[in-house]
C-alpha cells in the first residue's frame, strides 16, 4: 500500500506545536487514525476532553442478553452524532469490531438489570424512548423526541424486552415500505439518532 491509500496523515511537518493536546509519537510518526481532520495528532484523552464539552442531551441504551453483534454499530453511530453516553443493559460483554475504535472516544456504561437502568435513568430525570415496530407505537417521523432523554433499543430478532417496553415512556417505530418485519437495531439506532438531530441539534453551515 503507498502513502495515498492509506488513512490520516504522516509524521508532522515542520516546527512541532507546543499544545499539549498532541501526542508527540503521532506527530512523530503520523496519525493514521479514523478521525477527523480537526483531532490529527491529538492525544486520545484530549479528543474525548473536546467532544465531552460538544455533546448532546441524549443518551443511548442497547439491550444485550444474547451477546447483540449490532452493539458494536450502535456506538460507532453514538459517536457519530456526539450521543452523551452509551447504555449497555444485561451482559458486559460485546462485539467491539462494528464500533471500529470508536469506543475510545465515547462513555459507555454497563448495567446489570433493567430495575438498575431504570433507576438510574430516574434520577437523571431522563424519559425512556423505545424504539421498536410494537403495536400502539407511534411514528418516529410525526413525533418531537425529548431534548434530553435516553433511545432505547432492543436485540436483533425479539427486540424491547417487556421489561423494557414497561419502562418506556413511549415507543417510537420507524416507518417501513419493504416485506421485512424489522431493521436491525444497528441501522435502527442511526435513524433516531438523526432524527433527533433533525429536532434539536446545531447544523453547521
């Protein structure tokens, strides 16, 4: 592979900064890293400092009992669109592979059982929306999400668990015009976030 198919930049031309945000062996060696051009060279704790002051009101939660292998999509979409934390609810574990490192740079936090993410959701005052096709769901795309809230989302195949229906404040679906009876949570989660984005975010012109 020759220096023009690879990603990012290489070693540091002319005079080094003396900002301590960069990382000295990046800017010696080059920063091949999927970021955006603005967080070149920087350090990877002053990357997740900067996008910790630029983040939004929302958080998202993803169930995992079956080890979900669209986690991994979930965050890297987190990323993304700035979410302010990613939830997990049931198993620690998961495929870290779809999230292509993106897990560097964005919380994640671990919840044994539904009853602690709800608590938890409580005391931060953060409404619950699910997202799944259920019946008495209401469209995503005629409904103004919260500014601050947390999307839920459940596993591929059974979707929001009852417990998590039950917690929900109110389920969204997302309109669908194909024979399939769902999208993955993967895909899914890409859409709510933008959707909330559409309602509340900041577009730079």
């Amino acid at each position: 592979m020759n220096d023009s198919d690879e990603v990012g930049v290489g070693p540091w031309s002319g005079p080094w900064p003396e900002d301590d945000r960069y990382d000295p062996e990046l800017l010696a060696e080059g920063d091949r890293r999927n970021v955006v051009d603005r967080y070149r060279y920087w350090r990877r704790e002053a990357i997740v400092a900067d996008l910790d002051e630029h983040r939004h009101d929302f958080h998202v939660a993803i169930e995992n009992w079956q080890h979900d292998f669209n986690i991994g999509t979930v965050v890297r979409n987190a990323n993304a669109f700035a979410a302010k934390a990613v939830h997990i609810v049931g198993k620690r574990r998961w495929n870290r592979r779809g999230a292509m490192v993106t897990d560097r740079y964005q919380h994640v936090h671990h919840h044994d059982t539904i009853d602690g993410f709800v608590d938890w959701a409580q005391r931060h005052e953060l409404p619950i929306i699910g997202i799944d096709n259920l019946p008495g769901s209401v469209p995503l795309e005629t409904t103004t999400l919260p500014s601050a809230c947390v999307l839920f989302f459940g596993q591929e195949g059974p979707g929001l668990s009852r417990a998590a229906r039950d917690a929900s404040r109110l389920v969204c679906s997302i309109a669908q015009f194909g024979s399939t009876r769902s999208i993955n949570a993967g895909v899914a989660s890409g859409i709510a976030m933008h959707a909330w984005i559409r309602d509340h975010a900041v577009i730079p012109r």
